[in-house]
C-alpha cells in the first residue's frame, strides 16, 4: 500500500466525510485539512473516489479542492499515534 497525503486548501467536512467513507480504517485526520490514506491505485484514483477531481469525468462536479500526493519518505515531528499509524499501514500493506 501506498500513503497518500491529502491536503485541503480549507476546511471542507464534505471531503472529510467522503474520505472516511472512501477509505473506512485506512485514513488518518492530523488537521481539518491535513489527511493520510493507506491505499493501492495512484495519487489521480484516490483524488476521483474521493470526489476532488475525476480523470475520467471531467465535467463531473466536484466536492472540494485539496492536493493529493503519494508519500515515498517520510520524517519529522509529530505525535506518536501518527507514526505508530504510518508503521502499521507501512509495515502491513495487507490492512490497507
């Protein structure tokens, strides 16, 4: 699985709902509108099931603006549920 950071240009409890229901324990709120996703597909997949911007679709409305990008490395400071959920989602691809 791959860890994708979604950030919201504001606030939007439309797309963090969509995100709960999109990824249901494979999400992880840091911010209203800092979000992580364990999933497989890519960065333009997770960005059409959640509802920001649909490749195949265009004409299709969207829910929210946010930037949705797959992690490759990771580092910094931040409470340890946050890493201890990186690990997890890491370290076990098949909970994803």
């Amino acid at each position: 699985m791959t860890i994708f950071a979604i950030l919201l240009s504001a606030p939007n409890p439309r797309l963090a709902e969509a995100i709960e229901e999109a990824y249901p324990g494979n999400w992880l709120s840091l911010s209203e509108t800092q979000f992580l996703v364990s999933s497989s597909g890519t960065a333009m997949h997770v960005s059409a099931r959640i509802g920001i911007a649909d490749p195949t679709d265009r004409q299709k409305p969207s829910i929210g603006a946010a930037v949705v990008f797959a992690t490759t490395a990771y580092y910094g400071r931040a409470p340890t549920p946050v890493w201890d959920w990186i690990k997890a989602k890491l370290e076990n691809p098949a909970d994803g």
